[in-house]
C-alpha cells in the first residue's frame, strides 16, 4: 500500500502499517474477525471465524487487508474485499464486506488507513469502484465513509433473499 496507507498515530498506539494479509496472519485476524461478528450480535466462535480466514487467504476469493502496529505487528484491525464483476459497467468491483478495528485502537485513524488502502487496492488492481452496506445509524462510520469521498445512494433499494 502506498505512502497513505502508514503514519504515526498519537497515544499509546505507535506507527500503524497497512499491509495484505496473508495466509500465516489467519490465527492473529480470527479474534478480530470473531469480534466483528459478535458486534453484530452473533454468538462467539473463533474456531468458525479461523476457519473462514483461513480459507479465504488459502482460496484468494477474498482480500484481507490488516492494519498493524508497526513496532510488533500486532493486529489493530482489517477489513476484507471480495471482488465481483458488474455486466452494466463490463468491468470488476469489490465489495468492502467488512471493516473492523479493535477498541484500543478506535479513533485514532486505523479506520481510515484501512479505508484508504483499500482504495489504493482498487486503483492498483483495476477495478471500477467499491461498495458497502451500513446500518442506518452507525453515524461515525457513515461520516467517516462520506469525508474519504464515498457517496450514499439514495436510489436503490437493496433487498434479501435468504434460504429457508
């Protein structure tokens, strides 16, 4: 990732690097990944959120991107990508499926040097843009979306088919 994609932040978190992750980093994400999930209100299970990442990283069907602490690279958050193809612009897109950084971390800019690696990934990798879902009220993330420049739609309706 390029030169926006690491900085120093102020407190007790030190320089942040973004990096790609790769499959060796799967059992520091699975707790991360585990507590993003339960953010949104699902029971516990590192072992199922292990054996996600570590099959995306094995599969490469999705990009994991990790924001670390530069001094001993412990995980501070991540966000994945999974990259699809959209027939009306004839051009790939991914969708930034998930973002998360840990509470010791959290309003210090890892967010956003996620976020901001991503887009790097985009242009580096070609595809035409990004897409993401929030919830209505998560102000601060949707404020966030909105400053690096991502516009919310307001004219389509998303709707959800789920297996019975």
């Amino acid at each position: 990732m390029g030169a926006d994609a690491a900085r120093g932040l102020p407190g007790t978190i030190g320089a942040v690097t973004v990096r790609r992750a790769a499959l060796a980093d799967a059992a520091r994400l699975a707790p991360l990944f585990d507590a993003y999930r339960q953010f949104y209100q699902l029971a516990p299970d590192v072992a199922g959120a292990l054996a996600w990442m570590t099959d995306r990283l094995r599969r490469g069907d999705g990009t994991i991107l990790v924001a670390a602490d530069a001094a001993d690279g412990t995980p501070l958050g991540f966000t994945q990508l999974y990259t699809t193809l959209c027939s009306l612009s004839l051009a790939p897109y991914a969708i930034l499926s998930d973002l998360y950084v840990v509470p010791a971390a959290r309003r210090r800019g890892v967010a956003r040097q996620l976020l901001v690696a991503a887009r790097e990934f985009a242009v580096e990798t070609g595809l035409s843009r990004l897409e993401l879902q929030t919830a209505r009220d998560n102000v601060a993330a949707r404020a966030l979306y909105e400053s690096l420049g991502w516009i919310r739609d307001d004219t389509f309706l998303v709707y959800t088919w789920r297996r019975p």
